[in-house]
C-alpha cells in the first residue's frame, strides 16, 4: 500500500496565507463589497473564491469612493499609494507581508542616512515597484548579471542593496561578488530574500528524491508551481502538475498510484489554498482526511511550549526557525536575548536552538529566546542565593563602586569591595574577562541583583592554599606567577599562597629593581629558601645551586695566577672587576698602583679591560683580591732615590754602595714584571 506524505511547507506561504485571511476578516467584519488594489495573489481559483466572498480587484483607485475598504496586497505599495489612499478617505487594510514591509523600512532609513538605494529584483515586478515607492530619489534597478557592466555609480558612493523576496539567492551572491570586483566596496548588503521559496522547493527536492510518483498541485501559470513541477520532475519521472482535484489529470494520477508502491509525494505552489489541496488529497487517499495528513506531517506546537527550532533565516531585524510546525516561527532581536551585535554575527541559518513558543496563529508563530533564558536564569539565581552555588557571567560595564557582570541576560552587580580578596586599581581591566561569583540579593523586580565574586576568589584561594601546602618545603622547586612587583621584592603566587622573592635572591647577578628581571603575570620556577607558616612567610629564591657562579672558583680563579676582566663600577677603597657573570672580585684602591692612587677613577675607567694577579680567594664570603701594582716591575731610579731619602746619605761612595745594595732588587722586580710582559 504506498504512503501518501505532504511536504511539510506546501502551498501558502506565510505572507500569502496572511493576506488570504486579513481579507476574508476584513470582508466578514465590514458586511459590505471590499476591494483589493490589484489581485491579492496570483491565482484564479483565489480570486473566484475571494468574488464570491465580497472581495473584488481594482487596479485603478478612481474608481473607488471616499468609505470603501481597500486591501493592500501582499507584494505591498508604494509611500504615494498610501497617500493617495487616505486623500480619497478610503479606510486602508494593509495586507502587505511583514517581510516586504521590512524592506521598505530599510530602504526608507538608508536613505534618510544617506544611502543610495539599490535593488535587485525585476522592475516590473509589483513587489519591486512597491518597494521603489519608498525612495525619494529613484532607485537602481538591477535584475540580470550582464546589468551590472553598465553600473555607473561612483566607486565612493554609499549604497545600500535590497533584494526581491524571491530573487534568486545564488545570482543573488553572484552579483555581489561581482560588485566587489569591481571596486564597489562601499555597499551595505542586507540579504532581503525571503527563505519560504527556497524551503518549499527544497523541501519539495527532498521528497521527489524518495518518491514512485510525485503531485505537484497549483495554477499551471503559476510561475513558481512550475518551477516546482520542473525540479521534481528530474528527480522522479513520474511527476504530475495538476491544478485542483477536477483536473482531468487526475485519472493519470490515480492510475499511477495503483501501480505504484512506497511513497506519494505531494506538494504545492505557494498560492494554492488549503481547500484545493485538500480536494486532491481526499481524491488521492480513500482512508485519510486532510487534516489526519496535516497531523501526521506537522507537530503540534502551544504557547509556552519549549522546542528545538532551526535557522532558516535570519537578517538583522529577525530570525525565521524551522519549529515542525506547518508555518514557521518567527523571533525579534529583542526576543533573542543576545548582544548589541547585528543578528546575523550572532546566529546562522542552519543553526539549532532551544525556543520558548510565545504565541501560535494559523500563519505564524512568535518565538522568544529572551524569556526562555530568562526563565532558566531566574531559576539558577534563585538557587545561587539558596544554596551559594557560583554562577560564571561575563564583565560587561565597570563604574568607580563595581562591575556588572552578564548572566544569560541578567545584569548583576557586583560591588567594588565584593570583586576580589584584594583591591582591584582598575576595575575596567575586567570588562570582557568570564567571572565566578554567587548572588547575595535577588529583587528581580527592581531590578536589583546583586553579587559577590570575594567570596568565591577566598575559597578558591583556600583550596588551592591546602593543595600547594601539601608541596611545600624548604629547599623544594616550585612554579608560581608574579603577582605583584615591589623596589624591593616581587610577591609569587604558588597556588592560593604567596611567598616573597627578595630583590638580593633574584639570581647571582647584582639586581637594582626587580622589574629588571621580572614582570606581573610572568610564570617563574623559584625555590623555598624559607618558610613560617604561621607567620604566613615564605621567603623564595631564584639562585639555584647548579648556576651558581661560584662553582669552580677556586680552580678558575686561583690565587697567584693573573687573570683578566672588566672593571664594573667603583667604591671609594677601590674598584671591582667582573671576572665572569656574576663573580666580581675586588682591586683595593692600595693595590691599584705602585704610585699613590688618590682614587680608583684616577687610575682606571668602567669598562676597562685589564689583567690583575689573584691575591687572595675566599669562596664563602665571596671575596677575590686581585692586584695591579703587584705586576708592575719597581722602577729602579725611583727606588734609589727612596733608598737615598730613607738613608739621609751624601757622597759618591755611599751612591754606590747604594746602588751595589739595590741591585738585587731591581732585578727580583725585573723578574716578576716579565710574564706580564709576555
Ligand atoms: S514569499 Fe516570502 S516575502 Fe513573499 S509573500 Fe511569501 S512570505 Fe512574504
């Protein structure tokens, strides 16, 4: 027995099925002939069936009066068509699909912000002209690709591009691509295509895939019906494109249906109404009635319900989802429930959601996120303040006394002295940073919700202290962030502890501040040199054993060799001398030369190069003594002439017996002096 299933959107969409209504209401409440301006929909079955109800189609308005109704139609009008409309005292029923009414308040604010209007879509068209009707200065008009080569705007021109509901999207992204090749960089793009064309061929699609026999039902004019006659006939050959349950087709199609198993697929044009679909289907099926089919197709959907929608479409006033039901749901930007970003950076078509239904119509069903999340919000608050679990959010705004934070939409406050465990400086470091904290007051309805971050930052603090006490001792390695740096120490986080780096532990090299070596943040290795847990101190350092300098001094820096290295900085008793990074040993100012050195700056320069003999090495005090003057050889003329001061001597004998008596001397000097001059 084959199934006979109905693609899910088959027939009216949404803006039809509102205008088809709005003027079947608007014919039953006035009790008298009401008029559309031009035919409602494109369908002759419609427009008989609309007759016999009271409802005819003008095209001209003169020939109305002041008093009659008129039913706008739901491709739309134009501004002056609504102002001739009450010049005449007509009383005007806008039967204009909300989605064409949204491209005409586009294209209004665009231009009122300077931008020229550019459509694409066929000139002719109503909806088109409609749209145009909106612009004070004429728009462009653009329907085939080739158009664009002739496009004479300015490069620096602002434009603002719209497209017919049901232009084509893929020429659609063609063209625009095509317009940014060429330069056109300045236009603000909103996609305007209305996504119920698409879904309803591609929904069609999916089902010819899967079916023996396929019924296309709709006016065989209809331009849209045959588009979904010619899509389906590729996939299954077996297609029929009947009009209503009297087409002489239908034979065909019954025959088919008996020598056929699996499923019958059925679908319909976009202005075919329910009635008529629902004839050909009770032709088609003996044993089920349309509405058993609707059911079997569509689920059923009440306010308050929570469901999974999908993204069918989304520009930057509203969201289409796909919820299962027969039409689909429609949701504001306020009902999202997002940020201030454009919608379509927020959400994309195929994208799957929790929604909460708001309001179910026949034609539409109004959808929120907003109340969905605010619900689930309000619940996780209450329990925040119940029970002190932590909620994370995120910083959006700081002022002088706190931040806010944003918890699925719900501002909380949490005041300055409430944000951490130590002052924060500046609270606007914070913007943008995902939070922890619990609520400590809930008054929803003055808006007051207020939250302490503290208390959360101490416990955690508190855990992480017990787990990095379990690591800590003396002589221990551990990793740990500069918290905070200091002129004299920087302050280590090891994990919920600090500990305290002095600036004489920050390695084996003379540190004049710390943030020579350091900064706020860095993630460093330190070592416990000491700790006081009571007293809460633990004082660290960075001067591990294996780098020390010192190691292999003695071998290195031997006392009696002659050593080289770069003279550093000086003291009044003298100058140091870098032997190596982070061994500097000391030339005492009486070393320095044979002659009197008044000061060491006298004699030498920082920066200098020189070459000293190792007078004295103590490794654990650090010290080395090296000397100048005990490599200079004694100059022999000079020692004579002390050596005759000293004696207070006078004649030529006693010169020489001086000169005898400083001769070995002279020479013991002369000897020491030759390895510096080797
Ligand atoms: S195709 Fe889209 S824009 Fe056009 S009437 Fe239907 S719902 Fe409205």
């Amino acid at each position: 027995m084959p199934e006979i299933r109905l693609a899910k959107t088959a027939g009216f969409c949404f803006g039809v099925r509102n205008a088809v209504e709005i003027a079947e209401k608007t014919a039953k409440e006035a009790q008298k002939t009401v008029y559309t301006y031009g035919p409602l929909i494109h369908n002759q079955s419609v427009v008989d069936h609309l007759e016999k109800i009271g409802i005819y189609s003008v095209d001209n308005l003169d020939a109305l009066s002041a008093g009659d109704t008129v039913i706008i139609r739901a491709h739309g009008v134009g501004r002056a068509a609504y102002e001739e409309m009450e010049a005449k005292g007509l009383t005007v029923v806008d039967g204009t699909c909300p989605r064409v009414q949204m491209i005409h308040r586009i294209v209004e604010e665009q231009e009122q912000a300077g931008q020229r209007i550019l459509i694409f879509g066929d000139p002719t068209h109503p909806e088109v002209r409609g749209i145009a009707g909106w612009c004070k200065t004429p728009p462009l008009i653009v329907s085939e690709e080739a158009e664009l080569d002739d496009f004479a705007l300015d490069l620096e021109d602002p434009v603002a591009l719209v497209a017919q509901t049901t232009f084509n999207q893929y020429k659609f992204l063609k063209m625009v691509e095509k317009l940014k090749n060429m330069g056109y960089n300045k236009i603000g793009v909103f996609s305007t295509i209305c996504h119920a064309t698409k879904k309803h061929q591609d929904e069609a699609v999916a089902l010819a895939e899967q079916a023996s026999v396929m019924v296309v039902i709709g006016g065989k004019h209809s331009s849209n019906t045959r588009k979904l006659y010619e899509l389906c006939k590729g996939l299954c050959p077996e297609t029929y494109l009947v009009e209503d349950a009297k087409d002489p087709l239908m034979q065909e199609v019954l025959a088919s249906i008996q020598l056929h198993d699996g499923i019958i697929g059925v679908t319909a044009g976009a202005s075919t109404p329910d009635y008529i679909m629902q004839e050909v289907l009770g032709t088609m099926s003996e044993n089920k009635n349309f509405e058993e089919m609707l059911n079997e197709t569509f689920r059923e959907v009440h306010s308050r319900d929570i469901v999974k929608g999908t993204v069918v479409q989304v520009n930057e006033a509203e969201i289409v989802f796909d919820i299962g039901y027969k039409c689909d749901g429609t949701m504001t930007k306020d009902e999202f429930g997002g940020t201030d970003e454009p919608l379509e950076q927020q959400v994309h078509v195929g994208d799957v959601i929790d929604v909460m239904v708001v309001k179910v119509g026949d034609s539409e069903v109004t959808l929120s996120r907003r109340r969905l999340l605010q619900n689930k919000a309000n619940a996780a608050l209450q329990d925040s303040l119940d029970n002190k679990t932590v909620l994370k959010g995120v910083v959006t705004e700081s002022f002088d006394n706190g931040i806010v934070v944003l918890y699925e939409g719900v501002k909380v406050f949490i005041p300055a002295s409430l944000v951490d465990v130590r002052r924060v400086a500046d609270l606007s470091t914070l913007i943008g940073q995902e939070v922890s904290f619990r609520i400590i007051r809930l008054q929803p309805r003055r808006r007051r919700v207020l939250g302490d971050r503290r208390s959360v930052i101490a416990e955690e603090n508190a855990a992480k202290r017990e787990e990095t006490l379990k690591t800590l001792e003396i002589g221990a390695r551990v990793k740990g962030t500069v918290k905070t740096l200091t002129n004299f120490c920087a302050f280590v986080d090891l994990g919920g502890i600090d500990g305290m780096l002095h600036i004489s532990e920050m390695g084996w090299n003379v540190v004049r501040h710390p943030n020579q070596v350091l900064k706020e943040g860095q993630e460093i290795e330190v070592l416990i040199k000491d700790m006081n847990l009571e007293k809460n101190r633990i004082s660290l350092s960075t001067r591990f054993p294996e780098t020390n300098p010192w190691n292999g001094v003695e071998e290195e820096f031997a006392v009696g060799t002659v050593v080289e290295g770069k003279v550093v900085r000086f003291a009044d008793f003298g100058a140091f001398v870098e032997l190596k990074k982070g061994v500097d040993a000391l030339i005492h100012i009486s070393h320095i030369s044979r002659k009197f050195v008044k000061a060491p700056g006298d004699v030498l320069k920082i920066g200098d190069i020189v070459q000293a003999k190792v007078i004295d090495l103590n490794t654990e005090q650090k010290r080395i003594a090296l000397s100048l003057r005990e490599l200079e050889p004694e100059e022999p003329a000079e020692f004579i002439e002390e050596v005759i001061d000293e004696a207070d001597l006078d004649g030529a004998e006693i010169v020489e017996e001086v000169i005898e008596e400083a001769a070995p001397v002279v020479e013991e000097a002369a000897e020491e002096a030759a390895p510096v001059e080797e």
